[in-house]
C-alpha cells in the first residue's frame, strides 16, 4: 500500500452555490470526517490527502483535519473549479505507475471491499481507471486511477468544451474507455434490506435540510440542477404554456420565460412560492401553491410540464395520474429522477424510492409515451448511446 494515496475530495460549497452536504451531520459527525474514518480503518498503511478549493483554506472545511487529529492525513487546497488538477497536485509525491483512490467526502458509506477490490485489479492490470457501474449507489461508490494516466489527461481536457471532465475525470474515460486501460467493476455485490436501511437511518439528519437550490452557482457545467433546464429548452417549444413543478425559488422558471411564452410554476411549500413570486419580474411568469397529487389546475391546461428531482419525494402511482390530467393531449412532460440499481431501500432518507433505468421505464411508461431517455453520467455529462446515469432525464408525450 506504499504506492497508494486516498484522495478525499470534499467542498464546503456544492457546484450549485448552496452548502455542500458532506458538511452535515451523520450520528453528531461530520459527514466527511466520518468517510475519512472509514477510510483510515480500511487502509491503515495508505497515505490520505483530503483535497479541496482554494476557497476553503482557513475556512470551515479547513477544520476538519484538527477534527480527524491523525498525522496521516494531509490536506491540499487549490483549484476551484478543477477537482482533476486538485487530483494531480496531491500525488506530486507519486510515481506514474502508482495509483490513487477517489472517495467523495460525502460517501461516508462507501463500500472498502469494493474499493480494494477495484485496486487489486488496477494494479494486477494496470489499468487507467476502474469504477463502479454508473447506476450503482453513489453513496458506496469510489474510484481508483493510475496517477500517470490522470496527468496525461489533464493535457489532454485544455479546451474549453471538456472542461466538465475536470470535474469528473472519470466519466471522461468512461465514454473513451476503447482508448483507456478502462473497467467496470464487474462481481458487484447484493446488499440486504437490513444493511440499506442502516445507512438510510445513518444519512436521515443528514439530509433533513432545506430542499437543494441553485443560488450563487460555480460553475455552469458542473451543476445538474440548472442543467436539467437546460436540456429541457432543447425539446419546449416557444409558444408553450408550461409549468414547471416543485419549482422551488422560481430559478427554471426564470430561466424558461426567458423563450417561452408563458411559464408557471408550482410548489408545495407557500413561503418559497412568496420568495419566487418576489424573485421574478417577468410578465410571463405566474406562481401558484400546489400538492403535485391532488393540483386545483383544469384538465389539459399545459402544454408542457416540466418535473425535475420530484418523483421520487412523491408517490408516483398518484403523480404521474396528475400529471397527466393537467397536460394536453399530445403535450410533454419532462422529468428527471435519481438512477439507482439499489433504489427500493435509497440512502438519501428524503427519498421514498429510487429507481433503476428498467423500473422507472416501466413505471412512466403506463401513463407516457417515453420518446428520449438520458442518463446523466454526473454534472452535466452523459452520452446518446449511453442511457445508464447517476441521474435519469425523461422526455415524453401524453398519449390522451
């Protein structure tokens, strides 16, 4: 293990500008001192580094490391907006042929066997990069990578239009593992429902916050909750009449109205629809108080909704009835969710289920007729002939 580092990579600020939540708290913890414990007894002759922007030097997240007290972690402070070149710094120590390992300081359950496993085979196969599947449950997940190959890669991600993959590097050689020493972890394991529940009982304080907004954003391409918006343009006509659910402080809808005719949105919680109605100028743009399962909107009065990260909050049987009642025959629905493969029992305990690809295809497609399937690798990521994601994009038609 004299040749292996554990990169911890945390932020006290998520790419959508609000507070990050490997800051919160798992059994009175934080969360990210938590995932380097769990590392710490996994490979106790590793080297650690925990690695993070430049802003957060001297700042909360720089209190971690007198929270760990260990000598064997460093820390390593650089880099805002590239996690690659934060990566690169930390193993300047390392030889090319040496290997990291990436753990997300928020995955404070990630899976250790796993972890050794996917190094032992880099290792034996010196590979560029082992993972986990993409619709594997992020929060056991972690990477392994052959510090040679990452330096090349940075050499390679110069120009501006690859620029995400510095976010996430190893999607980059996910979608070009032809020309990589590239593997999925293909033995994955059966976790029960006992296990799942403890670490969903583990994560409840930890995600019992505020609802995820976009506010001071970092970057563009690194945010999924904008991007959602996004791609969704590229299907909405301007002429539509669209409402966009569980619209929050009213930012995709601001961002709609922007080229659509007239864009609503709707929210269960009344004191974020006073701040959106207070947030938004615009003439095209009205709010409205909403439970997704039982709306007071007539029949067909869209032509489009969007949804984005609701399904799952919600039970699906009675929404997706709904909204198919308030949108016009023939008129869209757009909607993303969490992939999970391990989705019945999810770790994030604000989740009533998540759903693998299979499932919710099957699930949307007794109420829709599903005509784009995007998997979301991470960021704002993914690939055509690729519908498997951290997070799954859906485009359909009401078929009434």
């Amino acid at each position: 293990m004299n040749n292996v580092k554990i990169l911890i990579q945390a932020s006290s600020r998520s790419w959508a500008g609000g507070r990050d939540i490997c800051m919160g708290l798992v059994n009175d913890e934080i969360a990210v001192v938590k995932t380097i414990r769990q590392a710490f007894g996994a490979f106790p002759s590793a080297q650690f580094c925990l690695i993070a922007p430049e802003f957060d030097r001297n700042g909360e997240l720089s209190k971690v490391i007198e929270k760990v007290a260990d000598c064997r972690l460093k820390a390593f402070y650089g880099f805002d907006e590239s996690p690659l070149k934060r990566m690169i710094a930390a193993s300047l120590d390392l030889a090319d042929e040496d290997y990291v390992i990436r753990v997300d300081g928020i995955h404070f359950c990630f899976d250790t066997n796993l972890t050794r496993q996917m190094l032992e085979i880099a290792q034996h196969k010196r590979l560029d990069c082992i993972k986990l599947p993409a619709d594997f449950p992020v929060h056991f997940s972690s990477e392994v990578f052959r510090v040679g190959a990452l330096r090349e890669l940075e050499k390679i991600l110069n120009i501006p239009e690859l620029a995400k993959f510095h976010v996430h590097p190893k999607t980059y050689f996910e979608l070009n593992r032809y020309d990589y020493r590239f593997e999925h972890l293909s033995t994955l394991p059966e976790y029960s429902d006992e296990y799942l529940k403890e670490c969903r009982l583990l994560a409840k304080e930890l995600y019992n916050i505020p609802r995820l907004e976009v506010s001071n954003k970092r970057t563009d391409w690194a945010d999924t909750l904008s991007y959602h918006y996004h791609l969704a343009l590229n299907y909405l006509k301007s002429n539509m009449k669209v409402l966009d659910i569980a619209c929050g402080n009213g930012y995709g809808v601001r961002m709609m109205s922007e080229v659509l005719t007239e864009v609503h949105g709707a929210d269960i919680d009344f004191e974020i629809i006073a701040y959106a109605e207070n947030k938004s100028e615009q003439t095209n743009v009205s709010y409205f108080v909403q439970d997704v399962n039982n709306m007071d909107f007539d029949d067909a009065s869209y032509d489009a909704v969007t949804s984005f990260e609701t399904l799952e909050h919600v039970p699906a049987e009675s929404y997706l009835k709904e909204l198919r009642r308030v949108i016009k025959p023939g008129g869209m629905l757009i909607i993303s969710t969490p992939q999970n493969s391990f989705g019945h029992i999810p770790v994030n305990a604000c989740h009533l289920v998540e759903y693998s690809l299979e499932s919710l295809l099957k699930l949307v497609g007794q109420y829709f007729l599903i005509i784009k399937v995007i998997g979301i690798k991470a960021g704002t990521i993914h690939s055509d002939s690729d519908p498997y994601g951290t997070n799954t994009f859906l485009v359909c038609i009401n078929p009434l």
